[in-house]
C-alpha cells in the first residue's frame, strides 16, 4: 500500500498530489506533456526533494522531518532514455544493480536477451536497451517500478510486444507499477487504474478533457469549433482541414 | 660536450609524483563539483582556476611565505607541494567537464540500484569519460614538465634536488652556454610536442570510432 500526499513548487504551478495506491496495481500517468508526472516519478524515487508525506508498506519514504535516500528506497526506475551503465555488457548492467546470478539468468529469458549477454549498450537496438534498463529495474526486486514513458521512443510492432512483456514481469514479481505515458491504446492496454493529472494535481477524465480543450482554444484562436454528439472538431478556415478532433468523455 | 641529463630525470620525476598525487585530491574535488548544486560552487570553481591566470611568481611567492618555516622548503618536497597548486585546474577541470557531460540519468540509475555516490564515482562515471582522463593526467604531466617560475621561487637551483629542467635551460642562458641550451630547449619541445599530439591522436581517432 503506497500513500502519497506531497506539494512542490514548480516554474509554472504547484504539484499538489493525494494517491493511494493498492498492492499489486497498474497505475497509468496520463496527462499532456509538463503537467507534473516525470516529477511525481522522481520525486516517488527520491531524486527530488519536496513537501508533504510519502509511505510505502508503513515505511516513511518522506516526511516533515525525514527523506529516505534513493538508495534506500525499493524502487526500479526506467527513463525514457533508459540510462544504461554504457561502460558494461549487458549482463554486468544487471549484476551491478545486484550481485544474482540466477535471478540475471531468469530475466534475460524472459525477455529474450540470453543471446546478447555479452554485448555493450552502444550495439543494442532501442527495444533492446529498453529491455535491458527493465530486467536491470527488477534486479533488486522492488516493490515500486517506476516507468517513464518507457516505450515511447519505440515503433508501434515492438512496443505491442513489450507492452506484454511488462504484465508478465509485473505479475511474476508481485510489482507495484506506476506508468507514465502518452500513448491511449497503452492506458487501457495495461492499466488497472489511470490517473489523470493536469497541471500538477490529479483530475478526473472529464476534467482532464476540459483541460485539454481549454489549451487548445487558448492557442487556436479565430479557429472554427464544431462540437457534435461527443466529440469537438477544430477547423483550420483557410486550409479547411481538422486540426484536432477530441472525443469527450461519454 | 658534457652533458648532464639529471635535470630531465628529476623533471619527470616531480611531474609524475605530481600527476599521481593531483589525481586521487583533484577526482573527487572534480566529482564533487560536477554534482554540486551548493551556492559555494562559483567559489570553489574559482580558487581551482586561479593558478591559471596568477602570475607562478605570485603563487610561487605566497607558497614561500607558508612554507618558511616547514621542513619543505628548497628541497624536492616543496616542488611537489607547489607544482601540485600550479597544476591543479588541468587535473580538475578536464575531469569535471567530463563527469559534466555525462548522462545524468545513468548516474541516477546508480544510485536507484543502491550504489552510493563513492561507488558511482568509481564503476559508473569514471569508466565513462577516458578520453578526459586520459586529457586530464596527460596535460597535467606536461604542465609539470614544464613549470619554471614557481618551481625557481620555492626551490631554486640545487643539481639533483631542485634543479629541473626549466631552470638548467635558464642557467644556461644566463652563463652564456647558449649550445647546451639548444639542446635542453629541442629536448623539451620534442617532449611536449609529442606527448600533446598523442593525446590530440588519441582523442581524434576516439572521436572517429564513434
């Protein structure tokens, strides 16, 4: 059981974010691109300091008076970039995170990486490197794993396939997993619940929506909007084409 | 001709002492500073550079006035104390520049999987920027070579103890033996030359592997 309640400043807004989290749930960040999730990942991962109260499995991560050091916390974290040690193989990238063999063994089956063991980073294709940051993420067998948008650098056919890969690895070890993502086909894919966050604080679908819209009007001035049964159209006049068509909450 | 080629021992001796010594104060010196967000940093920043634009009269000068009443005074001891100041920023600053420009998120990964920042520093960052290490000791050693004004200020000129190099080209000039001085001089430009267009080498083909 995961509870957060935490308030940072940021440049344009506050994060201000209450979250229970269950055992063994898949949470979906979803919200547009500077609204607060790779912060509220980070800070979850102790890698920036804030406000307010985290407790993971009656453990105080952060507190008034006391901040856990990353080290400390148990956590696996995969970053867009996946942020591989780029001076050792593949296998070692695993065994630096924790000294389990037999452990290293079984994750790089899973994921169909056995054959590529002994390769350096530089020589791995991007599903590869992904792969890799997440069987070294498990290594130390978290109970929080924290992905950043892992799958968005990669095409559509490879991503399907490590969208599943990623339920397996999170019902074989008993994960509690928090995603961030842009893509939608993923939040329903994967999810067992998605967040909404705009702005810093968690929304509702509708509200989140509403957010959405009132951006984009906000930028697209003197466009038409047509609004029908659930969705809303933008037209360009001069070009007479959709700019954008968001489909509203049912 | 006679000549003597201890100077050239005992410069090569004070530089790699020097480079061995700077490189185990200067890496977490330059760790530390890569990292550090500390209001202090343009601070420490700047007493690590100024040995680059004070004169070596002034550094050799204050260093003299410490080391008066000390045992390391005009003696090889007080060499690497002030070669030690005088090459620090080419130690530091390669090697921060390095762990600078470094993923930020690699070194993060590493202290997610436990690892502490000592730890990080040894098996992630280092590992990652051997061109700039390499930059690091081998700019430092050649500096070393090739100090002059510190080095006469708290040595002066004792044969086999204080007298590098540098000094033995200026005596020479002094004493009007301008062929020894020839020597000493094309001696010292080879030196330099090559070890510089190694490193410059090394770096070139590095950067062409990538």
């Amino acid at each position: 059981m995961i509870f957060v309640d935490i308030q940072k400043e940021l440049e344009q807004f506050t994060l201000d974010v209450k979250l229970h989290i269950q055992e063994n749930e898949f949470i979906v960040l979803s919200g547009t691109s500077g609204s607060g999730k790779t912060t509220l990942l980070r800070v979850l991962a102790g890698l920036e300091d804030t406000k307010g109260f985290i407790e993971v499995d009656g453990e105080t991560w952060n507190s008034k008076t006391k901040k856990l050091p990353t080290q400390k916390r148990s956590i696996g974290f995969v970053t867009q970039d996946y942020a591989l040690f780029e001076n050792m193989s593949v296998e070692r990238n695993l065994l630096f995170a924790q000294n389990d063999k037999n452990l290293a063994k079984e994750l790089l089956e899973l994921t169909e990486l056995t054959s590529l063991k002994h390769l350096f980073p530089s020589q791995l294709s991007g599903g590869q490197k992904q792969r890799v940051a997440l069987c070294r993420a498990l290594m130390k067998k978290p109970k929080v794993l924290l992905l950043d948008e892992p799958l968005s650098a990669l095409d559509a056919k490879i991503r399907l396939k490590l969208q599943e890969e990623l339920l397996v690895l999170h019902k074989r070890f008993h994960l509690t997993t928090i995603m961030v993502t842009h893509d939608k086909n993923e939040l329903e894919k994967v999810a067992s619940r998605v967040v909404y966050i705009e702005r810093g604080k968690v929304v509702s679908k509708k509200e989140q929506q509403e957010q959405r819209v009132l951006q984009f009007v906000k930028k697209q001035k003197n466009k038409l909007v047509f609004e029908s049964q659930n969705e809303i159209f933008y037209f360009d006049l001069e070009k007479e084409n959709i700019l954008e068509q968001i489909v509203l909450y049912k | 001709m006679n000549l003597d080629f201890e100077p050239f021992l005992l410069s090569f001796e004070l530089a790699s002492v020097t480079t061995i010594l700077l490189f185990f104060f200067a890496l977490p010196l330059a760790w530390y500073l890569s990292q550090t967000t500390s209001k202090f940093k343009p601070f420490l920043e700047t007493i690590t550079a100024l040995p680059i634009v004070l004169p070596p009269s002034v550094l050799g000068f204050y260093l003299l006035w410490a080391l008066s009443d000390t045992p390391f005074i005009f003696n090889f001891e007080s060499l690497v104390i002030a070669s030690c100041f005088y090459s620090l920023p080419f130690m530091v600053q390669p090697l921060q520049s390095g762990f600078a420009s470094l993923n930020k998120n690699m070194i993060e990964a590493s202290y997610i999987v436990g690892k502490s920042s000592l730890q990080t520093l040894f098996f992630v960052a280092l590992p990652n920027i051997k061109p700039a290490l390499l930059n690091a000791i081998v700019i430092t050693f050649a500096h070393t070579v090739g100090e002059f004004g510190v080095v006469l200020m708290v040595g002066g000129s004792i044969p086999g103890e204080t007298k590098v190099a540098s000094v033995a080209i200026y005596e020479f000039v002094e004493n009007l033996e301008y062929d020894n001085a020839h020597i000493y001089s094309m001696v010292m430009l080879l030196l330099s030359f090559s070890v510089l267009f190694s490193v410059y080498y090394f770096n070139h083909k590095q950067k062409s592997l990538k």
